[in-house]
C-alpha cells in the first residue's frame, strides 16, 4: 500500500553527468540526498511522490518530529537539500543499468524517467522503500493507516486502551500480538487460518488473549464509515475499534532490473528486501540502498540514519576515485 502525494514543483533534470543519483524521495533518499549535498557533490533524488506512510496522520518514535505529519517532513527535507544544491525531480524510474565507463575509467550509471529523460550518474542510492501487501479482505485497505495498522512503535500509543484485533498473516503475527497487548487489555486473536501450537494457546490465555479460529470474511463500518469491527465467515460479527495487521513487506524493485541488485526473503514470509552490507553496500559496485528497501522494519528515524550513513560512504569512495583519477591525470602528463 501506498499513496500519491500531491505534486509540487519539480527541478530540471540536469544534461551533464552528476555524481549520485538518488531514487526515492522518503526519509532514507532525502538524509542521503543532504550528506552529499553539504560534501558539494552534485545530486539529484527521483522521486515518485508515493511515500509508504502517506496515509499516516502523523510520524511517531522520532525525536524533536515527533508527531509531525508525514508531508511535513518532505516538503522540509526536500527545502533543505535544495538550500545546499541539491535538486528534486518530480518523477518515475523505469530503467536504471550501469552505462559505458567514462574516460578516466570510472563507473556511470544511466537512469530513465516514464517521461523519457534520462540522467547519467557515477553512483547511485536505492532508497525506493516498501510496499505493505494486506490480506485480501474486504474493506481493510480503505483503513490503512489509520484503523487499520501494523506498527506498534509508530501507532500504538494512538490506539492505546482500544478494543484490537490482531488479524493474523503467519507466524510473526504471535509477536505481533505480544506488542499489542501491551497496549490494551482487550485483544482477540483472528488466527485467519494460521496454526497455533499449545504452548502459543496457553501463552495466550494467561495474558488474557481471546483465540478466535473462524475465518474472517469481511470489515464492518458504522453508519458513520468508521471501522466497527468484522464479519465471520459463520455471519458472527466480532466488534473491534483497530486491526492490527502484520503485513508482508516488499521492497519497491520497479525500473531497477537492470542493476541486478540481489535481494533476500525475511523469515517466516514476512516480506522480501534488497541484500545490503555495511553503510548500505551492495554486490554491484557504485550502488547503494537504504531505508526499508533493505530494512523492512525501520521507522523514520531509522530510515533517515541509513540515508546518511550511505550518503558519507558514497562521498567517501567518491573522493578517492577523485583521487585516483587526478593522480592518473598527472602521472599521464609527466610521463
């Protein structure tokens, strides 16, 4: 799930080959986006305007932006990387492959926009984030965000002492449901078709978790469209104030086939990422993720840490290849 948020100016797309092109415009691109902006590289992020927690009111766990609205954050983001000359280019991926080297033999990278443009880069920064995969139940998806959540850390607090339901996807749904339990006294279990062993059960019952084992058909809403709980497939209705649903998590790989970037599946179908290693390192040279298109689980705070640990590793690598081709440049000179 994601959703379109409102277009606002774009910059141009630089003619001349830039030194890192950065592709996703949330919190990890645009910390990333600044560190190498405030090293007077040249920079430019892509970003589709379809951030992960659009349907957020509001970004909880990170400190001083606490309770900030998700847009708020962009817009301030996208103002400072701009204050340093970065440039924000309004804009959707759609191919993005290593190119011919240039002259001095350093790597290049070309990326293509639906529109047709194209930019060269010498690195790049993944930092497309996640799409969240709901069950398929009818009228969960118009909730999301808001009624219907999957973050104890980022929601829990707003929902606290609500009567929950833990909608269950697969195995990670027991932790789930210890999470929020901490947050209310009235918790029911949908298990939605899962297995539950004994010692699960018995866990359960001493913390005063109900187990409900018919299937869940569908979302009931009260005359006034606000969720007021489901529908069993035996026509039972189990009223509820919040579902809590631990979703799958995929990282959003659309248009970047061609950088062969390997990814790796989470335990227990929880979702698939892009692999990565230290700062955001990955097997193909001069490309680099960040955020929850590697971390599925990482918050804001968290996202924009990453973005900035990748955005000095690149300007790092970038000053020795720097280096490297000034001395070439003289050594050719002199002879």
């Amino acid at each position: 799930m994601s959703a379109q948020a409102s277009h606002y100016e774009s910059d141009a797309l630089p003619t001349e080959t830039v030194d890192v092109v950065v592709i996703g415009g949330g919190a990890a691109g645009l910390n990333g986006a600044l560190m190498l902006a405030r090293s007077r590289r040249s920079v430019v992020v892509i970003d589709s305007g379809t951030p992960r927690n659009a349907p957020a009111a509001a970004v909880h766990g990170f400190i001083v932006l606490d309770g900030t609205p998700p847009p708020e954050i962009l817009k301030r983001g996208r103002q400072q990387v701009r204050g340093y000359g970065g440039r924000i280019v309004f804009g959707e991926v759609t191919a993005a492959e290593p190119s011919v080297p240039s002259a001095d033999g350093d790597l290049q990278f070309t990326v293509t926009l639906a529109d047709g443009r194209t930019l060269t880069a010498r690195r790049v920064l993944v930092a497309t984030g996640l799409r969240d995969v709901l069950p398929e139940v009818p009228g969960l998806t118009e909730h999301w965000g808001r009624s219907v959540v999957h973050c104890p850390y980022c929601h829990g607090w707003e929902v606290r002492g609500e009567p929950i339901g833990i909608l269950a996807t697969g195995p990670a749904s027991v932790h789930h449901a210890w999470l929020f339990r901490q947050l209310t006294d009235d918790l029911i279990y949908f298990t939605n078709g899962t297995e539950l062993d004994a010692d699960t059960r018995a866990r359960f019952a001493a913390r005063n978790v109900r187990i409900i084992e018919t299937d869940v058909k569908e979302v009931v809403n009260d005359d006034g469209g606000t969720l007021a709980g489901v529908r069993l497939t035996d026509g039972t209705v189990v009223k509820r104030r919040i579902l809590a649903v631990a979703t799958q998590m995929q990282a959003r790989t659309e248009g970047l086939e061609g950088l062969k970037l390997p990814m790796e599946d989470l335990p227990d179908n929880m979702g698939r990422r892009f692999a990565s290693a230290m700062a955001g390192t990955t097997e193909i040279p001069g490309v680099w993720v960040a955020g929850n298109a590697t971390d599925l689980t990482a918050q804001v705070g968290a996202s924009a840490a990453a973005g900035a640990l990748a955005g000095a590793h690149i300007n790092a690598l970038l000053a020795t290849a720097d280096t490297d081709a000034a001395l070439a440049a003289v050594q050719k000179t002199t002879g």
